[in-house]
C-alpha cells in the first residue's frame, strides 16, 4: 500500500516538473523569437501560399489578412500574447 503511495507521489513530481518545464521553457531568448516571430511568419507564409496555389494570386491580400485576423483571435481566447 505505502509501495503505490510513493508511485502515485513520484508521478504527481515528474508530471509537475514537466509541466513546469513546458510553461518556462521559452524563457531563453532564441525559444522566445521563434515562437513569438518566426512561427507567426512562417504560419503566415504558409497558407497565403497555399491560397494562392489552391485559387489565384489576386486572393493572396485575402489569405495574409485572414490568417492574422485568425491568429489574433487565437492570442485572445487562450490569452497569450
């Protein structure tokens, strides 16, 4: 019984040292740029081409609009920033 008490305990700490490591892990500073510049861009980047493959080159200003109108909302419903 005191065996699976500490299982349970040692799984509580590992599940919190991870988590912990998830939320902080963007404190160095390349971590941070590429999530908060590099993504967003690339993200971007990609469905504009992607539009523009799948129709035509005028809807590209639809598809770059669109896209970050999209990824604001997102910042907002999840609260980042």
């Amino acid at each position: 019984m005191l065996h699976k008490f500490w299982l349970n305990v040692r799984m509580f700490v590992e599940g919190a040292r991870l988590s912990y490591i998830a939320l902080f892990h963007w404190l160095r500073p390349t971590t941070y740029v590429a999530s908060k510049v590099i993504m967003p861009i690339n993200q971007i980047l990609f469905f504009t081409l992607l539009g523009v493959y799948a129709t035509s080159r005028s809807n590209a200003d639809f598809y770059i609009i669109g896209n970050s109108v999209q990824m604001a909302s997102i910042s907002g419903i999840y609260a980042m920033t």
